[in-house]
C-alpha cells in the first residue's frame, strides 16, 4: 500500500513542479518575445504585451507541488516503518 502512495505523491508532485517550471516556460518561449513577467508599458503607459500565463499561475502550481512533497513527507513521519512493524524487541528472561 506504502509503495503506490509513494510513487504517487512523488509523480504528482514531480509532475506539478515540472509543469509550473519547465512545461509553462516553453510556451511562454514559444508565444515569443518579449519574455516578461509582468505587462509591458509604453510611455503613455498603454499595455504593449502581456505574459502569456500569468506568475501567479505558474507559482500556484509548484507551491502545489511542494504541498504535495510537504504533506508526503507529514505521511511518512506518522506511518511507522514495514520493517520497525515486523520486527519485535526480545527480552530475555532470568
């Protein structure tokens, strides 16, 4: 059971953090120029471009990814070790 949680949280959350970085990037790349983050103004100050998807998008979805990693990581400290449940201590009697 351990092992598809395990393998699940961390394909979830590799997937989350690829997509927010490496994924969304390449297609800010592939929108084009200009590689902004924020609205670019003129002088006037009329919007000239926008990013494609926006920051606050991009960084939801790896914080969602490390919420993932992070309520991972509360599971395994809670649930004890297959071999500390298996294993018993032995007492010797006198």
């Amino acid at each position: 059971m351990t092992d598809i949680i395990d393998k699940a949280a961390m394909a979830l959350s590799a997937g989350l953090m690829l997509l927010g970085l490496v994924g969304m990037g390449i297609l800010e790349i592939l929108a084009g120029a200009p590689y902004s983050p924020v609205p670019i103004t003129n002088e006037a100050g009329e919007v000239m471009a926008t990013p494609l998807i926006s920051p606050q998008i991009r960084t939801g979805v790896v914080l969602a990814g490390i919420a993932v990693l992070g309520l991972y990581a509360a599971y395994k400290v809670v649930t004890p070790l297959a071999d500390d449940a298996k294993a018993g201590q032995e007492t010797v009697a006198d």
